[in-house]
C-alpha cells in the first residue's frame, strides 16, 4: 500500500508529467540545436579592407560567405577617422611575415570572431609554408612532405573465448562506460534526495504519527524507498523511449536544414550516390558495426540495473535516515556534505578509471560499495573479470542491507523528534535503542 500510494502520488503530478515530456525534448536540443545554429550562415557581408604593403598577401584571401576581403584604397589611419563605419575590420600587413610574423594584425572596433581569425591565421600560414618550402630551392620538396605525412590508426582485436576475432573501439567502451556512470549518478542524487525531501515532508507536517500508528517505521521507509525508486525507473525509460523517438526527427531536421531543403527522394539518391563513390567511408561504417558486436550489452544491461538497484538502496536508505533526523532543510547540509563528497569522488573516479581500468584506484572503488556503483559501470565495458563483478555486488548488497538496518533504526526515532537538531552521538545512540 505504501509502494502503491508513493508511486501513484508522484506520477500523477504535473510536474513528474511536465519533467519527463520536457527533458528528452531539452537532450535533444542540446545535442541538435548548436549543429543547426552551425549551418545557418549570416545574410550581412562583412567588408575587410587590407592594407599590404608587400604587395604579395591582399591576392590570397578566398571570398568566403560572410566576409568580403578588398584591397584598400586608403590608410589605416583614414580608415580609423572615417565616420561612415562602413568596415567591419582592417588587415593591416606591413612587412615579410617570414622575417617579422609580428608585422600582421587585425584592427575592428568590435571584438574578432573566431571564424575571421581564423582564416586569416590559415591563409596567411599556408602562404608563409610555401615560401619557406621554396627557400629551400629543392625540387619537388613540398610533394616529398605531403607525400611523407601519413595518418595511421592501429586496428584493436578482441579474443573470443572460442577463438574468434572481431574489431574493437576503447571509445565505444568510453561512451557506453560515460553514460551509465552519468545515469546512476543523476538518479541516486535526483530520487535520493526525493527520498529525504518526502520524509521531512511528512515529518514537519505529523502525518508520520498517523502513519506509524498502523505500519512500523521499518515498512514505511522501504515503502518509501521502494516506490520513489520505480518512479524514477519509470521516468528513466519514458526518457529513453521519447529520446529515440525525437532523435530521427532531429537528424532529419539537420539534414533538411544542412541540404538547403532538398527533397527527400534527392537526398536519399545523394547518400546513396557518396557511398557509391566513397567505399572507404562504407568501410569505416562496417567497422563500426563489427566494434559493436565486440560488446556484450546484455551482459552490461544486468550488471547496470544491479548496480542500479544497489546504489539507489544503499543511498536512499541513507537519504531517508538523514532525512528523518533533521528538521529543516538547512539543518541538512552537514549530514549531506559527507555523501555529496563521496558521489562526486565516486563520479571523479569513474571518470579518471578511463585510462587505466584494471589499476589500484579503479579497482578498489570498484569494490567499495559507497563507489562501486558509479566506477564499476566505468569499467565493464573494458572486460575485467567477472569474479570482480561478483564481488563487487556481493559486497555492495550486503552493505546496503546493513545500512538499510541502520536507517531503519534511526527512522524510528527521528521522526517523532521534533524542536530539537540532533548530535551525531545522538544519532548513533538512537541505533542502539530496542
């Protein structure tokens, strides 16, 4: 009845309703709105006057979509006096850059955008190679560089215990490793602390002596738990389902948006025409699906709900017991600072676990329950062993046992403790009560 009834009550509010019709819609922004703002370009053309006096730079510069590049026809110091602002930069070069790079600069009464510097950095650098090249008076030298650069990329081989081989990708492993830490963090920290705020809730307002009139305190704080906790399981995969459904639209969009609204039917014919006339990106492409099949998910999708389930019931039964000893929201602060810490070290962990999954600071978080949740998840997709995962959630359940006995101790108290801020010997007396 307790599960039923927090359940109930919390997803049938509009904000639970508001939240999770919002969020994947906000993800999906984030992640397509900055690459549509990308391919929109400006309809102002911005004029850049430049003053060469080599004679040998004003020539080079492409006219690019936002920016007219002309030879001036007066100083820099006319140009700076002049009131009808019809210029938005001077370049000014007034010597060799081989013998002074300090001789260019750009002058504007606005800030630079980072795109102009840019292409004046990459003309004017090409430009200076090619005559450092020619200096050298050796035929041939610039095709002998481009010809020496070579861009290599070692190919990774995953054993398969019947001997098979198939291609793997540490940043497949990275990105699924990232995006589970980063699930289980947000909702131990999101729903444990639903967990406390409820609990202070029902405290400050004595409801809770209703309450324990009829259910022991033990049943109402698993209640409480248990049911916060599938109200947020409930949100999480509302958000996954909505995400992949608003992806395609997003892709779309930006293909639409990048293409110049083309049809659909020519920009199928177009894909379809690049991967005809590009087989190496067909084979990148294969690549990737043969790197995904080195990965285990239904082995990564159990060990992430146990991880999930223990996490949350380690820290929601913690979130609850502080949460029952305190009477305000100020007061709970010194009692979270030690758990904030903990999940944000948890979090560092995981994050630095990257480079070295099997060393001595990866490991051992992995098997202290307080981290293993959040650093375990880093490491599974890097194969470690599975006596380690075993361990790992054996002792990270029995942890959460023993502290879900702790809380439930102090619940029983200090949620009939009114008027008073308890002390942490206080606390640790009410354990010991019958």
């Amino acid at each position: 009845m307790i599960i039923t009834r927090e359940y109930l009550r919390r997803v049938r509010k509009k904000s639970f309703i508001i939240m999770t019709l919002l969020t994947p819609i906000l993800i999906t922004g984030l992640m397509f709105v900055p690459l549509w703002l990308a391919t929109m370009k400006g309809d102002s053309l911005r004029r850049i006057a430049v003053i060469d006096h080599t004679g040998k730079y004003a020539s080079l510069f492409p006219q690019a979509d936002n920016y007219l590049f002309f030879n001036a026809v007066k100083s820099l110091d006319e140009y700076r006096t002049d009131q009808r602002k019809d210029l938005f930069a001077i370049l000014s070069i007034t010597d060799d850059l081989l013998e002074n790079p300090k001789a260019a600069a750009l002058y504007a009464e606005k800030q630079i955008p980072g795109d102009l510097s840019r292409l004046v950095n990459q003309v004017l650098s090409k430009q200076m190679e090619t005559e450092k090249l020619a200096s050298f008076q050796i035929p041939g030298l610039d095709q002998i560089i481009n010809e020496s650069r070579i861009s290599f990329q070692i190919q990774t081989i995953k054993w398969g215990t019947d001997g098979s081989e198939t291609s793997s990708s540490g940043q497949i492993a990275l990105i699924i490793g990232m995006v589970s830490t980063m699930l289980i963090y947000m909702f131990i920290m999101m729903y444990g602390g639903m967990v406390m705020q409820g609990v202070m809730e029902e405290k400050t307002n004595r409801i809770v002596e209703i309450m324990v009139s009829s259910v022991s305190p033990f049943s109402l704080m698993m209640g409480k738990i248990i049911g916060i906790g599938l109200v947020g399981i409930t949100q999480l995969i509302l958000w996954g389902i909505l995400t992949l459904l608003l992806m395609p639209v997003g892709t779309s969009g930006l293909i639409f948006n990048t293409a110049g609204g083309m049809d659909m039917a020519s920009m199928q014919q177009g894909i379809s025409m690049s991967q005809q006339a590009n087989p190496v990106e067909l084979q990148q492409g294969m690549e990737w699906v043969s790197q995904l099949q080195s990965f285990n998910f239904g082995e990564i999708a159990i060990f992430f709900v146990i991880f999930f389930v223990g996490g949350y019931l380690l820290y929601a039964s913690l979130f609850a017991a502080v949460g029952s000893a305190i009477n305000s929201p100020e007061d709970s602060q010194q009692f979270m600072a030690p758990m904030m810490i903990i999940m944000i070290f948890a979090l560092y962990t995981g994050i630095y676990s990257v480079d070295n999954p099997d060393g001595p600071l990866a490991f051992w978080c992995s098997l202290i329950p307080f981290t293993s949740p959040i650093v375990m998840l880093m490491r599974i997709p890097y194969d470690i062993p599975l006596w380690e995962k075993l361990l790992s959630v054996t002792l990270l359940f029995a942890t959460s046992v023993g502290f879900v006995w702790l809380s439930a101790k102090i619940y029983r108290v200090g949620i009939l403790m009114y008027g008073k801020k308890p002390r942490l010997k206080e606390i640790i007396k009410w354990i010991t009560y019958k």
